[in-house]
C-alpha cells in the first residue's frame, strides 16, 4: 500500500510537470536539418530560413492572432506537411524548402485576422482575397531575404490553401497544382490539423473569440463539422492526406454524436 501511494505520489509530481511545460507556448525554431532528412542546406538557405521562422513566430503569437492560429499551428502543418513528402513517390520531387516555407507562412495575411479589419474584407471577391493575401505573403518572404523563386511559389501557394477560396472557386485551386503540386502537401496539411481531437479544440476555441460565433449556440460547433468540415476528407489530394482525414473524421462523427445526445433537451421543452 506504501509503495503504490508513493508510486501515486510520483506520477502525479510528473503529471504537474509535463502538463506546466506543454501548458506553456512551445516558441522553438524549426530544425532545417530535421526537415531536409540529414541534406544540409547552405548556410544562406539556413540563413533565409530562420529569419522567415523567427518572423512568423513573432506574427503568429502577436495580437492579431489567437490560440487557434497561431505559430504552434503552423508548426503542426509544417511538421504533418513533413510527413506528407516523405511518404508520397512523387513529393520528393517537389522542392522542400518551397513545401515547408509555404507551410510556414500558410496563414500570414489570412482574411480572418486581424479581427478589427475582417469586415472589409468579406467584401471583396475571392480573387481579390486571394491576390491581397499572395501580395502580403510575398512582401514579408522577400523583406527576409528568401530566395524570390521560393518566395514566388509559397506566396502563391499560401494563398490559394483556403477552404473556402477553393470551393469558391475549385479551377483557381486546379490550375495552380498543375504548375504547383506542393499546394497538394499544404492544403492537406493544413486540413488534417482541423480534423479529430486537434480539430475539434481549434474549432470550439475559435469558436469562443470570434465575434461572431461566441454569440451563437455551442452547438454551432457541430454546425461547423457538418457545413465545413465533413467535407475535408473528400478534398484530400495525397494518400496520406486521404487515410488520416478518413481516421480523424471518423472520430469526429461519434464525438459530435455524443454532443448531440447530450444536448438533447427535447423531453423538457415546449413546442414552438
């Protein structure tokens, strides 16, 4: 009995422990080495590289973003977007360091932040969206020096990864992988980090601080997975993207059926 209360006694110390260190905002760079699978770069790709990395921590944890959208996010796509080229034949192909700045840099200039200027620009045409976005991404690529070709392409690519410009207008998105087929790797891992448990804790803390959901139900959250997000899975562009989407999903089928189940309130409530 000692033993096991002194055994309880240590897990829960280092349960305390590693919830305080994953609590707290993980700002680290990204390893280059790590990403280009042991190829060492030049050190003016090393050089490039990490002032892009310092800068989009810098803007992705500043105050336009939040918690949802922020540099741990993009970290996430990078690192799932990392898998993605490993895995696929003919991603080896494609310029990695096209795939992981663009990765990077997916959501600088994105419509929805800064919040206070987010009105202004649900007015604008899809095309409109898109190009301001492009044009941003690629002034802050090429203020830090990236490479132009490079920064060419990831702006371009960062720029057509919504989900919304695509289904706005799919034969933008179908035009640019044929010239761009990294989009393929980003788009879907940008997608897979809004599917499953990830997924699910983005969309409600979205959810909380976008002023236009926070007004509404809890339940818009299962709005969204049936409006929005049910329709990844079948977007997916690699093979990768397609059996992970298919996982995830699932497991958000049944969490929303139990949201679903414990919201029903039916028995207790007058007719309309």
């Amino acid at each position: 009995m000692k033993r096991f209360k002194a055994l309880m006694k240590r897990f829960k110390a280092l349960s305390s422990t590693l919830y305080a260190m994953k609590s707290k905002r993980d700002t680290r760079l990204l390893d280059l080495d790590a990403l280009l699978c042991g190829v060492k770069p030049t050190e003016c790709n090393r050089a490039w590289f990490t002032r892009v990395n310092i800068a989009v921590r810098e803007c992705m944890n500043g105050p336009d973003y939040d918690a949802s959208h922020d540099y741990e996010h993009c970290v996430r796509v990078v690192g799932i977007a990392h898998l993605i080229w490993m895995k696929e034949r003919w991603a080896l192909e494609t310029d990695p360091l096209v795939v992981f700045t663009a990765a990077l840099v997916h959501d600088i200039g994105d419509g929805k932040y800064p919040k206070s200027a987010a009105k202004g620009r649900n007015l604008m045409t899809t095309e409109q969206q898109r190009e301001r976005q492009r044009k941003i991404v690629h002034s802050f690529l090429i203020k830090l020096a990236c490479p132009p070709h490079i920064a060419d392409a990831a702006a371009e690519i960062a720029s057509s990864v919504s989900f919304l410009l695509e289904r706005n207008d799919p034969a933008h998105v179908q035009e640019v992988l044929r010239r761009l087929p990294a989009l393929a790797i980003v788009q879907d891992a940008d997608r897979l980090d809004a599917l499953g448990e990830m997924g699910i804790a983005r969309a409600a803390l979205f959810g909380g601080v976008n002023e236009k959901r926070r007004k509404n139900t809890i339940m818009t959250l299962v709005e969204l997975m049936d409006v929005r997000l049910a329709h990844y899975p079948g977007m997916m562009k690699t093979e990768m993207g397609k059996a992970r989407a298919e996982s995830a999903w699932e497991y958000m089928v049944q969490f929303k059926k139990g949201i679903e189940e414990q919201a029903d309130c039916e028995t207790i409530l007058q007719d309309d």
